[in-house]
C-alpha cells in the first residue's frame, strides 16, 4: 500500500531561513540599519545579527499596511514580486543580502504602481555609482 505525499512547497523547503522573523530582529533592523528611499518602497539594512551561524546568508523581512494597500490581493502580489527579485539576487550572491533587510511600502501606493514599486526594489539595492571622475 503506497502513501500519497503531497509535494513540499517551495517555501517550506528553502524559503524560511532567508525570512526575518519576530518583532526582536525587526526591531533590530528598525534601529540599527541605513535607510534607502525609493518613491514606493523603503529599504533599511543592518548587518546580520550576531547569533546567526550563517554570516553568508542575511535575512529578509517586508512591512506592507493595509494603508498603503488595502486590498489583500495587491499586498501578496507585491511581496511575490519582491520574493522573486530577491530569490534571483541571492541567487547572484548579492553583498547587501548577507546582512538583515526590511522592506517597507510607503503610504498610499496606486495599484498601477505595484509592478513600479517592486522593481523600485531592484534598483534601490543595486550599489550606486559614483559621479564625476577621480583624479
């Protein structure tokens, strides 16, 4: 007699060790990490908590309001977004994903501007250029 097992989701399997979990390590990275505005988004990264035995892999955690997005739908069609663009970062070994990082929406974002706003992500990690030339 065989048994069905049903299939372990994509999450379950890898996806939680990446996920920064509790109001403690929120807290943490509320306090002690550089903020970076977008139009849409805020970004805020701290280095890896010190009790992490894994320094190469940071964790990620997303604050999205119902006041931002009032519709249930728009908010986890955003974090899905922005799942995925940090699955293929960490997949590039990005640097700034071996520290902690929030991602929080800002108030009042359009639908239209959902796609907008999780591609705000992107380019908000990506490291800045520098202007001019050094001489």
């Amino acid at each position: 007699m065989s048994v069905f097992q049903a299939p372990v989701s994509r999450h379950l399997k890898g996806e939680a060790r990446f996920r920064l979990s509790g109001p403690k390590a929120f807290a943490r990275v509320f306090t002690e990490g550089k903020r970076r505005e977008g139009r849409y988004v805020q970004i805020i990264a701290a280095t890896a908590s010190a009790s992490d035995s894994s320094a190469s892999n940071g964790h990620a955690g997303m604050v999205v309001s119902r006041k931002a997005l009032p519709r249930a739908v728009d908010r986890n069609r955003f974090k899905r977004k922005v799942r995925e663009t940090l699955r293929a970062l960490r997949a590039a070994n990005h640097p700034l994903l071996r520290g902690d990082l929030v991602i929080r929406v800002k108030p009042a974002l359009p639908r239209d501007a959902i796609d907008a706003a999780a591609a705000e992500v992107l380019g908000l990690l990506q490291p800045r250029a520098r202007t001019g030339t050094a001489q």
